[in-house]
C-alpha cells in the first residue's frame, strides 16, 4: 500500500512575564515550595475577577509577527470548560474564535510549514502522583500559556522534530519564552493520521513528548502502528495517546471534541482591540530572526554556512559570539571554530550558560590571539582554556605561570630532534627505507620530550632536514 503521514502541532509555550496571566502572583515559582505563588483569582475563589496581562498578550503579537501570523482587529478570551483536578475553577481562560494571531506560516529545510492560529490562555496546577494519593500544586496555575497550533502540512517526524526545534530557537531571539522542555515550559502536543492509497484514516493526538527526541520518537512509532494496524485490517479509532519513554504510545481516552468544552466569551474580560499603531510598533521592533541572523552571518562575518547554522541556532551562544566580535584582534571564524569546539565543551560539562561562565568574551580573544599569534599550540590553548574555566583567571597568567610558551627556536628543536634521532635508530632506518610514516611517530617524540611545546610544523622540517 502506499502510505502517506498526516502530521499537525499543538506548542504550548509559558510566557517569560513577571507576573500571571490574569493575577499578580510571581511566575518565579521554579524553586518555592507548593502552593505559595497562589492568590484568591489563580485559586479560582469565588467573586474574583480576571485581569489580563498586558505583556503577555504583547509577547504573543510578537510571535505571531515571527510566524507571518496576520493579526486581527479584535480578540477575545473564552471558558472552556472541563473537570480535572488540575483546574481550579472549572474552567481554563483560553481562546476560541478569535485568537491573536490566524494564517502565518514558517519554513522548514525549504518547506512552507502553515500556521492556524496562535492564542493565549492560561496553564494549569500540578498534579503530582503518589501512590494512591494524587497531590496539587497551584504554583503553575495562571502562567500565561501561549499556543501554536500549525496546519496539518507535517509529513514526517523529522520534520515535526525541526519545526518544533525552529520553533523553539525563534521563542528565544524574542526573548518571550526560554522554551525549556526539560522544566516543562515547552510543550507539544500532535495530530496524526494516515492515508493509504487515497483514503484518509481517522486522527490520533498524541501527548506527553518531553523533548524534541521524544516528538520524533512517538511519532515514529505512532505512524508505524497505524501502518501496520491498517496492513492487518484492524479498525483505527479517533483517540488521545500518551507517550511513554519506554517509545511506545498507549492509549488514554476517546479524544474530545471541541463541542465537549462547551466553549462560550468569558463574561469577566472584556474583547480586546488590537490597536494598529501597537502592533505595527512591535513588530518594527521585533530583533533579528535566526534565518536572517545566519544569513548574516555567512554574507557579512564571513562564517562557513555550517558554522553560522550551529552559532546561529544556540541564542546564547550567538550573543557571547557577537560580543567576542567586537574583540578586533580575533578573526570570526577561529572565534566560531573555538565556540563550537572546546569552548562548547566545557560549557557542556559544566552545565553552565554562556552568559555566565567566568570566561568572559574578552579573555577568550586574549587566548585565541595567543594561539593564532604561534606563540601557544592549539594543543596547550584547549588545556588553558580548561583552566581558564576552573579558575576564572586570564589566559595570558596561566601561560607564564605553566610555561607553555610554544618552542619556535630553531637551535631549540634542532638540539631536540637530533636526541630523539639518536635514540630512535630503527625509525631512522624505516625512514631512510621509505617509510616516511614514522616522520609522524618522531615528531611525537620531540611533542614529548617538550610537553607539546614544540611547534609542530618547525619540528616536521627539523626532523626531515636531518635525516635526510
Ligand atoms: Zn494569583
């Protein structure tokens, strides 16, 4: 049979505002203890009344802007309603039929991915399982929560994969949400079906995909299930499945509808008008994208495509590169070859940003320079710059302390190659045979007798010159 993947995205992003969506608890509840970022509207107490904020819708215009969203006239918020533990008043403030952004669009390794709409509404409490006893945390309840739901243009999971990923690089240039999967602040919900030979089968939503390794993970094994239920004539129901990270989907519940949410204007906040000087000031203020800062990267700094792709789509690595520019004495491209390199690295290990790792831009172009000056090996320079992150002190002290200055003197490496020679007599005649291989294994030698000071192209001559 010939198959074909029907894939949609619902993103949920919480909103990177000070205060709730529609109170003014803190949103910092990261590190407090349960239930005490919590206030009588985010509780859902009776006679309380809504107040949304402005930031947040702000922040959603924006992104709206970034995805080509077009940005009605007027919005409005509605109640849907559902009972589940997670929801303090019954209901959720979400959007209906007028959400603030509709028909936008984002492009994907070359493919024109739809955007439906994107709206705002508000997350909800914590459930925490133990045991038989099921726990509410209330801290969560009221962050703004912005969705992104796409058209159904998604044909593969690599792609739902990439879309999200983009996604999520575009959210931080906005500097509207972190887009943390692992915390939770990002989340993804998905639509998909099958068609084979034509014919449509009915849609699965699947949720609980963690990270971008489990959007593409769940899908994978959702597409072939539904293939091979429909190669074995099983019959496909419309249904809710959650994702396990065992890899397998399970099912969960028939999946709503969205007549099942009673919908209706929420009678407590007026429609909003989106006044056009606002929007149009946002969105001349709206930074410079990741498409358009790779590609300014290649064009203007001079980057290899490859380079400016991985600088580009790390936000926080891009700003600590585009400071080190500044740095005139550096070239960007060694800049971005150490960035990704050892500089990546360390960061790596030690679960740090960017932004504040002790190694300010300015001491890695001191280090870079020293390197590109000769003046260290490359090899010495990643060993400083380990250093450099230990102890937050300069490259240029750790050098003089260490001595590791780089070996240039010819007499130098000469006195050096010639002890190696005299010790290494069956390389020699290997050499002179026509195994010029082991010039390799002596130029080691002399890396070892110096602590890899010597420069290395100097010792291959050195070595070459004598024994020939
Ligand atoms: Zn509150």
């Amino acid at each position: 049979m010939k198959f074909e993947t029907v894939i949609g995205l619902e993103v949920h992003a919480q909103l990177s505002t000070r205060s709730k969506m529609f109170c003014g608890c803190s949103t910092d509840y990261a590190n407090s203890p349960p239930n005490t970022h919590v206030c009588p509207v985010c509780l859902g107490m009776p006679g309380v009344l809504p107040k949304a904020n402005h930031k947040a819708i702000e922040y959603t215009i924006m992104t709206a802007l970034a995805l080509n969203c077009r940005i009605p006239d007027r919005t409005k918020f509605d109640r849907k309603n559902y009972s589940y533990p997670d929801l303090m008043k019954g209901y959720q403030i979400s959007q209906y039929d007028a959400p603030i952004g509709v028909g936008g669009w984002m492009d994907v390794e070359g493919k024109r991915i739809g955007i439906e709409r994107v709206h705002l509404e508000e997350d909800v409490a914590k459930l925490i399982h133990k045991g038989s006893c099921t726990l509410v945390d209330v801290n969560r309840s009221g962050i703004p929560l912005m969705e992104v739901v796409t058209r159904p243009d998604i044909s593969t999971p690599e792609e739902a994969r990439e879309f999200v990923g983009r996604l999520r690089i575009i959210l931080q240039y906005l500097g509207v949400a972190s887009g943390n999967m692992e915390e939770g602040s990002l989340r993804c919900d998905a639509n998909i079906s099958i068609r084979a030979n034509g014919q449509g089968f009915p849609k699965v939503e699947v949720k609980n995909m963690n990270s971008l390794s489990g959007i593409y993970r769940a899908l994978e094994y959702e597409e072939r299930r539904q293939r091979e239920a429909v190669e074995k004539g099983e019959k496909l129901v419309q249904e809710t499945r959650g994702f396990s990270e065992e890899g397998v989907t399970f099912s969960q519940r028939s999946k709503e509808y969205a007549s099942d949410y009673r919908y209706f204007p929420e009678p407590d906040i007026p429609p909003l008008a989106l006044d056009r000087k606002w929007v149009e000031e946002l969105r001349s203020c709206l930074p410079e994208l990741p498409d358009s800062k790779k590609e300014r990267l290649v064009k203007e700094v001079g980057l290899s495509p490859y380079q400016a792709d991985l600088i580009s789509s790390q936000k926080p690595l891009c700003d600590y590169f585009e400071i080190c520019l500044t740095e005139n004495k550096v070239k960007p491209g060694e800049v971005a070859n150490w960035l990704l390199g050892e500089f990546s690295h360390q960061i790596n290990q030690a679960g740090t940003d960017p932004k504040d790792c002790q190694v300010r831009p300015h001491m890695l172009c001191e280090l870079i320079d020293l390197v590109a000056s000769g003046k260290i090996s490359g090899t010495s320079g990643q060993k400083v710059l380990g250093e450099m992150f230990q102890s937050g002190r300069g490259a240029e002290e750790i050098v003089q302390e260490r001595g590791v200055y780089q070996i240039t003197d010819e007499e130098c490496v000469r006195a050096v190659a010639c002890e190696v020679i005299s010790q290494n007599q069956k390389a020699v005649q290997d050499f002179r045979k026509g195994k010029t291989q082991v010039l390799t294994f002596l130029v080691g030698q002399v890396m070892k007798k110096t602590q890899g000071r010597a420069n290395p192209g100097l010792t291959a001559n050195t070595l070459t010159e004598l024994l020939k």
